[in-house]
C-alpha cells in the first residue's frame, strides 16, 4: 500500500512476525534493536520453525532462517503502536547469531563484533540458554564472551 493511504506506521518486527508464523526477530538485527553493535542492519532476519524465506517490499527486506523445534524460545513480544512483534532476548540473539555462523569460536572473534552495552547481556540467562542448545561449541562461546564482559568491565572501572 502507498506511503499516503496508510492510517498507521508499520511496526517492522510486527510485520516480519506476520509474514511467516512463526517467528521471532533474531541475529543482527536482534542485536542491533538491543543496542549490542553499534550498526545499523537493514535486513530483518527472523527464525523460525516453517521454511526458511526472504521477502522484499517497500517495507524492508524480511529474511527467514529456520530453526529446529527444540530451540524456537527466548524470545519476547514488543508492542509498538497496537502491533506485536517478536524479538530475540539479548542473550538468545548472541547465541542464535553463533550457532549460524558455525565459526571457531576465538576471542578476537568476539572482539571484532565491537559489542557494546554489554551490560544488558543476563550471565545467568545466557549460561541457561547456552546449555539448552546442548551443542559444546555454543557453551564455549558463553564461556569466552564471559571473559570479555568481565575484561570489558575491567577497562570501563579503569576509566
């Protein structure tokens, strides 16, 4: 629909849940919406449990990774406007956006990522989602992005 003939703004997240259900927003845009990177992200890359997909509109670009049953959760509903959408908690969107990368997982991986607000990312949460991926390689990466929170920390005290 024309810019002009809308009576409400589009809710993006809302939009992309609407698409393909279900879903929830995750990955960089997940992090982005977290402030956890400082850039910016155009695509919002969902996941989900149906087929995995991309859309393309004047809206945005919506893109559709799919997900196994067993770890379609940590997600919350965001309502903007009377539109709900769903997002990534910010430990699932860290966890979700590494096991898609399937990468080595290294410190100065983790430090090219340029996090920020680190802050905001629950230790005990990201441990409890960690461990229910029940994949080793996601439990490593909890533990280094720990280590450099807790560094992190260190150099912020510092200053």
């Amino acid at each position: 629909m024309a810019e002009h003939y809308r009576k409400v703004t589009v809710y993006e997240p809302y939009l992309a849940s609407v698409i393909k259900k279900p879903s929830y927003i995750s990955l960089e845009k997940a992090l982005e919406y977290h402030s956890l990177i400082p850039e910016s992200v155009t695509v919002f890359t969902s996941l989900t449990t149906a087929r995995s997909g991309r859309f393309t509109s004047s809206a945005g670009t919506f893109e559709y990774r799919h997900i196994r049953e067993s770890l379609f959760w940590g997600y919350n509903s965001v309502t903007v406007g009377g539109q709900t959408g769903f997002i990534a908690s910010p430990e699932k969107a860290l966890l979700d956006f590494f096991y898609f990368r399937r990468t080595g997982v290294t410190m100065e991986y983790i430090e090219e990522l340029r996090l920020q607000n680190v802050k905001n990312i629950g230790l005990d949460k990201l441990f409890k989602y960690a461990e229910r991926f029940k994949k080793p390689g996601i439990l490593r990466f909890a533990e280094l992005l720990k280590k450099y929170i807790d560094s992190y920390d260190k150099e912020e005290n510092a200053l």
